[in-house]
C-alpha cells in the first residue's frame, strides 16, 4: 500500500515538472513575440516551478528511506521542510513579478498581440487540470510537498488569468491602456503571497506536531473499542511524518490481569490498527489497569 502512494506521489511529481517546463517555455515565447510583458512575469513563475517540482520529487523519494539509528521515525519530515522551500519559491516568483511589473508599467510599450489571449485561455485550462490532478494525488497519498506543488499550479492559472483580464483590457481599450496586462501581473502577485501563506500553515503545524487529525484519533479509538480486552481508550496523540503517522495510545484493561494478557492485548490491537488504517507507520501502546484514578484522562 505504501509503494503505491509512494509511486503515484513520485509520478505525479514528473508529470508536474514536464508540465511547468513545456508552459514555461510557451509563455516565454509568447510572451516575446506577443509584446505581453505579463506573459513573460508568467514564464518566469513556470521556470520556477520547475525547479520546486523538482524539490518535491527529491523530497518525496528521500521521506520514504526506512528508518535508521539517527532517525528512528523515519525520513519523513522532509516533506514540510520540501514545503518551506515550495513556498520560498512562490514568494521570489510573486517578488519578481512585482519588480518587473513596476518597471513595465513604467516603460512605453506596444498593446499585445491578439492571438495572446488564445495562448492564455489554453495555459488557464492547462494549470487548472494540472492543480487538480495533483491535488487529488496529494489528499490520495497525504503528500503536504505535493499539496504545495498543486498550489503552485493554482497560482499559475491565477496569475495567468489575470494577465488574460489584464490583455484584454489592453486590447478593447485601445490606447492609454497598453500596460493593463502589467497592472493584472502586479494584481496576480497578491494572489500568489496569499497562496503561499494557505500552503505554509498546514506545513508548519506538521513540523511543530500540531494537533490536526481528530477524524484519525476518533476512528483509531473506534477501532480499539472493538478489541477483545479493551475497556477505554485514553490518550491518543497522532503525528504525521511523510505521508504516514506515528501514534501514541493509553488503553486501560482489566487491572487484575497478569502482564503477559496486557502485551497480547496490546500487540492484538496493533496489529487491528495496522491492518485496517494502513496510513499509520507505527503505534506505541500504553496499558493502563482500569483500577486507578485516571486523572490525565482525555
């Protein structure tokens, strides 16, 4: 099960690379030939979607190296801190847009061409597809790096949206309105910072053990409830590493019984959790006898 997301995480990721790297040079080109200065914003923002794509593809095959002495759960975090390096990207990709916005905006030049728009409804379909097939191999594997490389699709359609309103105007208008696609660029890198923050949040509660995964600790005590010896379930902390979760689990049994029934409990109700929740890497089970105050109990 885990090849498997681990598989259709990686592939996603050479599908997103191929994908940035072809519109980057599409809009570069048009951008050039089409006197779209928006466009060219654009290319660059592509260009450095290549290379974040990349750095979810290194991340994604280094986070699933099985654990060694030096990291005994596992080489997962690096996907958060593959996120932190995504959104340093979106935001030198919506800092370089804001500095060569200002300055086009600032410089006489012609109306783009017409045929630009074709090339920008075409790039916005293009992006939006994008987003959403690696969006939905990101909530499939529980991939956060390859959530971040979805938005940066999302960002690309929307930067390549406003330079589409931005061109348009510029093409209606006429004269006078020759930098409305550089206003529009200038609009999208908004849009990109927002972006960034929405991809940093989830990121960073990962890496400082946030509490977020209530549905998981809800069907984990489920689950439990149904093991033969199990009174109560009590503590219950969950953290991600990757695209897989350790978990720690105070269960209370009979306080009569001998040592040894409490480890078969315990190990038959690791092995129920392991086999019915396949996205948790490890469990530590904590046996609690049911014939004391459980004051720390939640």
């Amino acid at each position: 099960m885990e090849n498997l997301k681990h598989r259709k995480a990686v592939n996603a990721s050479y599908i997103s690379i191929v994908g940035n790297a072809l519109l980057a040079i599409i809009k570069g080109v048009t951008g050039v030939f089409g006197n779209s200065y928006a466009l060219i914003a654009d290319a660059i923002e592509s260009t450095t979607d290549v290379f974040s794509s990349l750095l979810v593809l290194l991340g994604l095959k280094y986070s699933v190296k099985p654990p060694d002495e030096n990291h005994p759960y596992g080489h997962g975090r690096v996907e958060p801190l593959v996120t932190f390096a995504v959104v340093g990207f979106l935001i030198v990709s919506a800092t370089v847009i804001v500095i060569e916005s200002i300055e086009n905006i600032q410089t006489p030049h012609k109306v783009p061409k017409p045929y630009t728009l074709i090339v920008l409804a075409a790039i916005i379909i293009t992006k939006e597809i994008f987003y959403r097939f690696i969006s939905k191999r990101s909530d499939e594997t529980k991939s956060s790096s390859l959530k971040a490389d979805a938005w940066h699709h999302r960002s690309d359609a929307i930067t390549s949206f406003m330079a589409f309103i931005g061109i348009s105007i510029a093409l209606f208008m006429g004269k006078g309105y020759e930098t409305a696609d550089d206003w529009a660029a200038l609009f999208a890198s908004g849009f990109i910072l927002y972006n960034a923050y929405l991809i940093l949040r989830p990121a960073l509660g990962e890496i400082m053990d946030e509490h977020l995964y209530d549905d998981l600790v809800e069907e984990i005590r489920e689950i439990s409830h149904r093991v033969p010896g199990v009174i109560e379930t009590e503590k219950c902390f969950v953290r991600k590493t990757g695209m897989t979760y350790h978990v720690d689990l105070h269960v209370v049994v009979n306080g009569e019984i001998s040592v040894n029934e409490g480890h078969e409990i315990s190990h038959d109700l690791k092995n129920k959790l392991l086999e019915e929740i396949p996205d948790i890497a490890d469990i530590l089970i904590h046996i609690e006898p049911d014939d004391i105050e459980h004051s720390e109990k939640f």
